[in-house]
C-alpha cells in the first residue's frame, strides 16, 4: 500500500452526485485515503516501523489538502448550510467530516513524536478551521445537534473525541464537551423505553457506537467523575442487537437496514464491561476491510478492546416485544436451527423510514425465506422526492396488502396501533390496526393478526395470517403482497420457497386468489445486483368486507445443524 498511488478526488467526481445523484464515483476514492490512513498508521505504531512514515505523512498532507472533508451527499448547496449561518463547503460538518477530524487527531496520539511537526501543525490548523471554529464558535446551530438518531451521535462523537485529544485550554474544552453532550441528549431522545432503535441494528452500530466511544473516552479523561453509561436506558439501548439477532451476522432488518450485519466485537466487549447488557452471538473480528468506509474509531477499537469472553455467545430465544417501536419476534431453536418470526407495527415518520407497517419476517437457519429487502443503493433521489418510488422504501416492496390499487402513505400519522400482543410457550399472537396506514378513501377498516406457533418436537413451525379489511364498497382490486429473495414454486393453493436449511409453504384459498409472481432486477446498499420476487395474490372478486386467511408452513432440516 505504501507503494501505491494515492487516489485521485476530482472534480468531476465531485460534482457526480449533483448532476445525476450517485455517489460512489467520489465515495471510493474517498473512502480509500481513509483506509490508506488508518492501515499506514496502525502499521507503524504496532510494528514500530518507521518504513511506513514517509507514506502516512503523505496522506495525512493529502486529506489535509482536500477541498472539504464533507461528502458531496450531505452538501445542501453552495455557501453551505443554511442552518450554520451559510458556512462555506470546507466547514460543513457531516459525519465524515467528523470523523476524518477525529481519525486524524488520534493519528497524532498514537505517533506523537515520530511524525513532523510540521504535520502536527497542519492537522491541528485544519481541525481548529474545519471543525471546532463552525462547530463551537458559531451560534448558529447545526441540524444534527438536535437530530434524534445516528448523525448526532457520530458528529458529536467524533468531534467530541478530537477536542479531549487536541484541545490543551481546560476552560475551551469545557464548552465544547458541554456541545457535545447536548447533542447526544438529543441522540438519546430517539429511543423509547424498550432501547430499540428504529433506524435497524446497522445504525444503532454506528450511532451508538460513536456514543460509547465518547463516552468511554469522557470517562477515562475525567477520571470516572463523567459517566455517561450509568443510566438503566444505556442498558436497555445496549441490549438492542442481542434482541433482534437471528444468530451470527443475520438480524431482524426493517428500515435501512441490512439483513447481514459484522458487529464489532470491541464496541460490544466495551457495552460489556461497562453496563452487562445482553449479548448477541459474535463469532470474531471483522477483516480490515468488512468496513468499506474504514471508521477508524470501529477498526481501533475492536483492536484494543475485544475481549475473547463476549465471542461465541448463543443467539437468544423466546418472544421480545419492542413496544416502542411496535416490533415482535419469536425465536426458536429446532433441532440445532434457529427459526424465526419477526412483523411489525409503528409508523411510515421514522428515520430512515420504509413505509412497511404489518410487514414481517420468516427466517429458518441464516436465511429470511419471507424477507426485508433493508437498505438499496443510497442516491440523490434515494432520499428525494422519490423515495417512495424506490421498491425497497415503498409498501409495494414489502408483505403487506395494495387496496383498491392504494400503497401505504408516508409520514407519522400514518401508524399501526398494537391490539394485541400475546407471547405463549410456543410463540406469540400479534394483532396490529392498520386502518391509518393507508389513504382514507374506501378503507374503514384494516386489522392484521399473526398466530405464530413452533412446535419444537416435529421441526415444524406455523404462521397463520389473517386480514380483515373493512371498505365502504367493493374496492375496485386487493392484492396481498409477499417478498422474498428466493424464487417461489407456485401450484393451485400452494406457494413453496426453499432454502438451504429449511423451506416455507404457503397456503391459500385458490378459489379466491389468483397467483401472479413479479421479478424485479434491482440493487442492494452495496450496489451488488439481485433479483426480487414479489408474489402477488389477486382477490378474483373483492368485497367490501374481506377476511383473507393465509397458513405459512415451515419445515426445517435435520440435516444441517445450528447456524
């Protein structure tokens, strides 16, 4: 790596995002320098090799050199953010921003001496310019500072970490430490009492995360006197992962979300030591490169921090119900596999928002048979105006009904409201009202009830669904909705999905429905192709008042044991 090249950030990459709204063309290259820095110096520092210094002080200079350390994706327009009192492009503060910010001072701890002074001098002059002088002399407040979700935490975390690291006046530190703290009470107000967080586990990682690498830092600069984590909320927040994992690196995925997810072993060894949550199964570290954006904060700390006691932990089961959030799952160990259930209530207003209210997950040995698509390729227009027309946010890329040719709407007050939810020993009754998550028009009424049973003996599992939809005449057409990632096996009554450790049937009135099986090619977070399978069943005669009952059978495989 020392060798090579650093890369370019053009300016025609730059203004990529602005003409046609994609982002990885500046993003890569981008990424790549933070990665260049983080392996240059944590290569030098652990191998004591002054070899590697002549191509860390290079990129150091580079990063130094940038125009802004922002992204392109989160510049609103020219002079900046109007919030900041129109602050120029270089002293935005964005996530990355921050971060790069604190990647750098710690740069600078961790060699101390064995770099120039004079990049000492520069780091120091860039983050006094970029950061601390927008971000603590500037009145005008940023719109993360008061966000409830991931940016406050990360911003704030982050600058927060560069300011104990750089700042020698005790009385300047003060104040921005007190910033910093305001910001992550705002970060906090995002969770309800159930500590979920409705933004997916993959964004509880990153702002939770910048959280306790705050917070841990706080407390050891204070000597203990700032403790952050002592709270039972921080508890029930760090208990989040343990209750959606579905084993290993498989996770309940609702909203912008993967279903497969790395945790890093040294934020949950740190979440451990300091506040005993429930722990979710790690099996090790990830490779340097699992984090394609290369947070150095992450990438350290699993270095420093990992504690071998918190890997090899078995995936809990039973029912969880995330009543905040309006979110159930049932998890089950049959014979040596995990099968699971997981739907939910809530409302289309959420951070990252999908409108996905009733939808739900079937999950047998690490594969969602009945799935969430999570997040697709993030754009310009992916959060625009046309977020909803993107299948992977609308209704119409969930398992969740169309009436009279209506999807759900966005917004708050479109909502789910819990009727019931009833855990047994063999699983759990969930029934939610739909009614408002869907434009007035015909709609009176909409209530949907799962009855999810596993019986542990025979290696099968059962969930019956029912949908009960009130309209003030015959809806015009009433479609249910199934997605999966797996191709559907569709004869008169049944549809079969199989994977590799288990297979779901599923059953309806054929008399009624009429089976039509859309394939929709379309892009995952990554950028990775896949294909979609959206089954869709046609009320051949809708009615006024309809009760749909559909019978989802799964059989797991002996043969293969526990994932």
């Amino acid at each position: 790596m020392q060798n090579e090249p650093i890369p370019d950030l053009t300016f025609d990459a730059f203004r990529r995002f602005e003409r046609t709204g994609t982002r990885q063309e500046y993003e890569r290259p981008y990424f790549a320098r933070r990665g260049r820095l983080l392996a240059l110096a944590l290569v030098a520092a652990i191998d004591e090799d002054d070899a590697y210094l002549p191509a860390l002080n290079e990129i150091i200079w580079a990063i130094c050199n940038e125009y802004t350390w922002c992204l392109p994706a989160h510049l609103r327009r020219l002079g900046g953010d109007p919030n900041t009192g129109r602050l120029p492009p270089e002293q935005i503060i964005d996530l990355f921003a921050a971060e790069t910010a604190h990647a750098l001072a710690e740069t600078l701890a961790l060699l101390a001496d064995r770099l120039e002074p004079w990049l000492h001098y520069r780091v120091r002059s860039e983050i006094e310019r970029r950061i601390f002088r927008p971000l603590f002399h500037n009145p005008a407040r940023f719109w993360w500072e008061s966000a409830p979700m991931n940016w406050s935490a990360v911003c704030a975390g982050a600058c927060g970490m560069a300011a104990l690291l750089l700042e020698e006046d005790r009385e300047r530190l003060s104040g921005m430490i007190d910033r910093c703290m305001r910001a992550m009470e705002c970060f906090l107000e995002g969770f309800g009492d159930d500590g979920g967080c409705a933004e997916g586990v993959g964004y509880w990682q990153y702002g939770f995360g910048y959280f306790v690498y705050f917070a841990d830092m706080l407390y050891e600069y204070t000597s203990g006197a700032i403790n952050l984590f002592a709270s039972e909320r921080i508890q029930r927040i760090a208990a989040f992962p343990a209750a959606v994992s579905l084993g290993n690196d498989c996770f309940i995925n609702y909203s912008d979300s993967s279903a497969h997810l790395d945790l890093h072993p040294g934020l949950i060894s740190r979440l451990a030591a300091r506040v005993a949550p429930d722990l979710p199964p790690l099996e090790g570290v990830p490779s340097f490169d699992a984090d394609t954006c290369y947070r150095w904060a992450h990438i350290t700390r699993n270095l420093i921090w990992t504690d071998p006691a918190v890997l090899g932990q078995s995936t809990p089961t039973g029912t969880v119900f995330l009543d905040h959030l309006g979110w159930v799952i049932d998890r089950r160990n049959v014979h040596g596999t995990l099968v699971a259930f997981s739907a939910r209530a809530g409302h289309n207003g959420e951070p990252h928002n999908q409108n996905d209210l009733g939808h739900f997950i079937l999950h047998i040995g690490g594969e969602s048979l009945l799935a969430d698509l999570g997040a697709g390729l993030y754009t310009r227009q992916y959060f625009g105006a046309e977020r909803y027309e993107h299948i992977h946010n609308s209704s119409e890329g969930h398992s969740v009904p169309l009436i009279d040719g209506q999807p759900q709407l966005p917004g708050a007050e479109h909502a789910a409201q819990v009727v019931r939810c009833e855990p047994k020993s063999d699983g759990v009754i969930f029934e939610i009202d739909l009614t408002r998550a869907y434009r007035a028009g015909l709609l009176r009424a909409f209530r949907r009830r799962f009855e999810w049973e596993c019986d542990l003996s025979t290696g099968q599992a059962q969930l019956v669904l029912e949908d009960r939809v009130h309209c003030s005449t015959a809806p015009g057409s009433f479609e249910e909705r199934f997605i999966s990632l797996h191709e559907p096996e569709v004869a008169p009554g049944t549809v079969m999905w199989r994977g590799a450790r288990g297979d779901v049937m599923l059953r309806y009135d054929a008399d009624l429905f009429e089976p039509v099986v859309d394939r929709i090619a379309g892009q995952n977070h990554d950028g990775a192709s896949i294909m979609i399978r959206r089954l869709r069943l046609c009320a051949r005669t809708p009615q006024s008042d309809m009760t749909a009952r559909f019978v989802f059978e799964c059989r797991v495989s002996i043969a293969f044991s526990s994932r």
